[in-house]
C-alpha cells in the first residue's frame, strides 16, 4: 500500500510505566479521511496511546510517522503546527477569557505577532471575522462574550472543537469527545464531528459505542495496551473475543 | 467616562503629591510599586511565582551604584547599565527555571537569588555589608540637576510611569494574550501550537529588566546600594505587595506597594512589630480577601453593575 494513504502511522509503539507496560507493540494506521474510533475497556491504555500521539508522553519503544514524517521525536507544539491538533478529555477552554478570545488565541499565531509585546491587541480584532465564523459553525455565536469558564458542559467542548478547528487541522485527535455529556449534548457533539470531519481525518478515542458506530468507519480495539482487533465496527463488533472483553466490564 | 476622570485625578495626585507628602516616602513608593508591577507580569498573568526576584532589583541597585560612584557615568546611562544587567540575569535564571512548574520553579528562583545575594556579600565591589554608600545622584542628560528633590521625584515618577505603561501595554498586546492563555491552560496552549517556554522566558526577561529598573531608580533616590536590596526578604515583601494589592489585576500592586510602605515608614518606632503587623496583614489577607484590596473592590463593582462585563480583573 502506498504510504500516502496513511495519515498517521505506528511501528511497536510502547510505553512502560516502572515496569508496565501501560501500551505494547501497538501499530496503527489512520487513512486519510477516515474517522477512525479507538476503543476499549477502562485501562486499555487508550488515554495513553493518544499521549503518545500528541507527544505529551514519550514512548520507550516504537516510531510515530505523519505523512511519512517521522515524528517520534518532535516536541506538542511542534505537531500542532504541522497540522495535527488535539482536544483534551476534561475540556480545555481558557475560562477567564470570553469565547471570542479563546477562538482568536487559537487563530492569531499564523499573525505572527505573538511576541510582539509593544503592540496594541486592538490589532487582534483583524481576527474577529473568522473568530466569529467558527463559533458559528459550532452554534455559539450568541455567546461570543461569555466568560468561557460559565459555558455548560457540552458547549465547553463544542468551543473546544471550535479552537481546534481554528488551527484548520489535517488531523484532528479527539480525546473521548463526549465523556460526561447529557444525551442532548451527545446528539449535538456526534453531529458536529460529522461535519466538521469533511476533508479532514479524526482519529478519537471514544467510550459510547452508539456514538462511535454512528461516527466512524474503522476502529480499532485496545486491551491491556495491546490491539485485539481492528477493522469496521460492523465487523469488529461482532467478534467474540471484542464482546468478551466488552461484556467483563459491563459496556455494550 | 468615569475612567478619563478618575486617570486625569491620578495624574493631578500623583503632580501634586510631593507638596503634601515627604518626597523621599513617595519615591520609595513608586519604586517598590514599579517593582510589584513587573512582579504581577509574572505572577499574575503567566502564573509564575518567582520567589527571587530581589535578585533583579539587588543587582540593578548595585551595576547602577558601581555605574554612577565609579565609574562616573551619568544616571540615564547608569540605569540603562542596571536594567540591562537585571535582564541578562534574568534571561539565565529564566532559562534555567522555566522548565520547572510551581513550587520548583520557586525554589530554583529562591537558590538562584541566594546565590547573587552571596556574591554581593563577598565580592570585592559591592562592598560587602556596608554596601556602595553615598552614591551621587549625577545630572540627568548632562543638565537636569537630580539632587533637587522635586526634580528628582518628577523624574522617579516618569520611571515609573513609562514601566507602567510598558506592563500594561505587554498585558493587552497579542503576546500578553498569549500569557493569559498559558496562566490558564498551558497544556492547552501547546496543543495550539505554542512553543509555552519561549514565552515564559521572554515573560520573565521582560519582568525581570523592569524589577531592574526598580532598583536602578531606587538607587538613585536612597543613593545607596546594599544587601537589603537581594535578601530574600525583599524577594517575600514584593509577593506582599502583589496579594494585598491584588495579584492580575493592574492597580493592585500599585496599591499593596504603597500599602506596604506606608506601614513601614509610619510605624517604624514600632520596632520589629512591623514585621509582626506585616504577617498579620498577610494571612487576613489570604483568608479573607484573596484577590487582594483592588481584585476584591472591582468584584463588587461588577456585583453592583451586574451586568455580563468581560471580566477586568484577568484582562
């Protein structure tokens, strides 16, 4: 297979913890324009995989490839400016800052000016436009001057998914994008990856197995920090050693 | 409206003061609230507590004593020389204390200052505990005679505004959005693409050349540079200043500065006292009012308006 194909690839991905090994040997491979779910029991070492994607954790063993880049080695910053920007799983917003400074903070490093201390921030509002197009597209705009941290729940991460669209990521990673949500959220976020998945690629980390088959072509299975299986949820779901590790800790 | 006002009366006070109030009292003040204006940069807008920042004032003081005493150099040139010294100090404890969070980035600044503060005790050109004593005030630009106490307090408050003025400024550019962005979520901040460490440090530069420049006008006002200036106690009384003030907030350390001196100066014949009184304050001041006075006043402001504002305190 040509590795254009892939957005993102591992090779014996690992990561050990004093002796445990929290993720083993673990290679994955996104395709460009998927929506690729990673599931799996409490423990799996899902969260830490994704860690090891965002580079928040240093893996002992393995590789990390983007776009045939080998980017085992490069710094979160850095990821994020080749295009692959991630949420966090508690939502990360800057609470003190109204949604439209949240939104242009994630806009405003292309300006080149971040470090430009002597100027005004009256020069920020050059932003303002497609600040308020974002919000927009994730149905916030008449909380545009809201302090963030006074946002519900779910539209902490719909402003979440605002700033990181902001970034006009290649790859978006999203960390359980619906964890705590009510089930009208639940409905609002789904449909909101959906959409704004159009000419991107997801990687997510998901526990709702409904959100999950409705959102993504392929998934891939973790256990014990190992992959049990992979391929569409049609036929991953149906593969008794998947609904065996399922059923043990009562998800379905 | 209210704003232009209440600043024209500042102004008016700040002109007028020197007439009503002992000069010397008021250009410690200013200087000290310089001082807990840089530190707040730090504090209140990146969320980082240095615990040695006497080592940018202490410094200052000393490079612009030696500067002015001898080698003769005149005042404008000598201060440049303190706050360049106190931003190169701080562009090396920065480096190497940024890459630590909360109580160990305090205690790499705490042991780095410790160290300027040994070095100002041995050395052989700072005088040792006599400090550098009796250093002349100089003619500012060849002219603009200093050791007239009127002259002098204009030019102290002008220092004072023009690093002001630069703190608020570096608050409300994109670079202070930035910081705000790091105070409130660093790792968010790097999932943007931040490089956060780059910013932390020109952050700390930036505080420490004006903590700089706080010792350097310092040094002219009292005419003396001296181990006060880098223990570790000044370093603890400009955290003070900031909390009781009201730490993220523009005007607070302004206030705590003034605050704090004001109850040195007046019950100094108290003795050791003050610092007793000093702790008293802290700690109600930690249980009671934790935004400190002006954090605390500009809360019920917005209580009072109850109106949806953006909030001005973390602007």
């Amino acid at each position: 297979m040509a590795s254009g194909e892939f957005v993102l690839e591992t090779e014996g991905l690992s990561k050990e913890f004093k002796g445990f090994f929290a993720v083993r040997d673990v290679s994955l491979r996104v395709r460009k324009g998927d929506i690729h779910a990673l599931i799996g029991p409490n423990g799996a070492g899902k969260t830490t995989v994704f860690n090891l994607l965002t580079k928040f954790l240093t893996p002992t063993a393995g590789r990390i490839l983007y776009k045939g880049e080998e980017i085992t080695k490069t710094g979160p910053a850095d990821i994020a400016r080749k295009g692959m920007v991630r949420s966090f799983q508690i939502s990360a917003v800057f609470p003190h800052l109204s949604l439209l400074e949240n939104v242009r903070i994630a806009l405003q490093r292309e300006l080149g000016t971040s470090f430009h201390f002597w100027k005004s921030d009256d020069s920020l509002s050059a932003l303002n436009d497609r600040a308020m197009a974002l919000l927009e597209a994730v149905g916030l705009t008449e909380f545009r001057n809201h302090t963030a941290g006074d946002l519900p729940y779910g539209r902490k991460r719909a402003l979440e998914i605002a700033m990181a669209l902001a970034c006009e990521p290649r790859l978006l990673l999203l960390d359980e994008p619906t964890a705590g949500m009510t089930h009208e959220d639940i409905v609002r976020i789904t449909d909101l990856i959906g959409r704004v998945s159009e000419n991107r690629t997801v990687l997510m980390v998901e526990h709702n197995l409904s959100v999950v088959s409705n959102l993504s072509n392929v998934i891939t299975v973790l256990q014990r920090g190992e992959i049990l299986a992979e391929g569409p949820y049609e036929e991953v779901s149906k593969m008794p050693e998947v609904i065996s590790a399922y059923l043990g800790t009562g998800h379905g | 409206m209210i704003r232009i006002i209440s600043l024209v009366a500042l102004i008016i006070i700040a002109l007028v003061a020197p007439f009503f109030f002992y000069p010397v009292f008021l250009m410690k003040a200013l200087c000290f609230a310089l001082f807990a204006c840089a530190f707040n940069l730090l504090l209140g807008y990146v969320g980082l507590l240095s615990f040695g920042h006497a080592a940018f004032l202490g410094s200052a003081a000393y490079v612009t004593g030696h500067s002015m005493k001898v080698l003769g150099l005149p005042p404008e040139l000598s201060i440049l020389a303190g706050t360049g010294a106190a931003a190169l100090l701080g562009l090396g404890f920065g480096w190497l204390a940024i890459r630590r969070q909360g109580i160990y980035f305090a205690m790499i600044t705490l042991a780095l200052s410790q160290m300027v503060f040994f070095f100002a005790l041995q050395a052989p050109f700072t005088g040792g505990e006599d400090g550098i004593q009796a250093i002349p005030r100089g003619y500012l630009l060849g002219f603009i005679d200093l050791n007239n106490q009127l002259t002098l307090y204009y030019f102290v408050l002008a220092m004072f505004v023009f690093g002001w003025l630069v703190i608020y400024r570096t608050i409300h550019s994109p670079f202070g959005q930035v910081l705000k962005a790091i105070r409130e979520n660093e790792p968010r901040a790097i999932s943007l693409g931040y490089r956060t460490d780059q910013y932390k440090l020109m952050a700390f530069v930036l505080s420490a050349a004006l903590s700089g420049m706080a010792g350097a006008t310092k040094t002219l006002v009292f005419q003396l540079a001296s181990l006060t200036d880098v223990h570790w106690h000044m370093s603890g009384e400009v955290v003070l200043m900031t909390l009781l003030g009201g730490m993220g907030t523009v005007f607070g350390p302004v206030v705590g500065a003034f605050l704090v001196v004001t109850i040195q100066n007046y019950l100094a014949q108290l003795g050791s006292w003050v610092t007793i009184i000093q702790g008293g304050i802290f700690v109600v001041c930690v249980l009671l009012f934790r935004r400190g006075i002006v954090g605390e006043a500009m809360a019920l402001a917005r209580k009072l308006r109850k109106k949806p504002e953006k909030e001005d305190a973390v602007s």
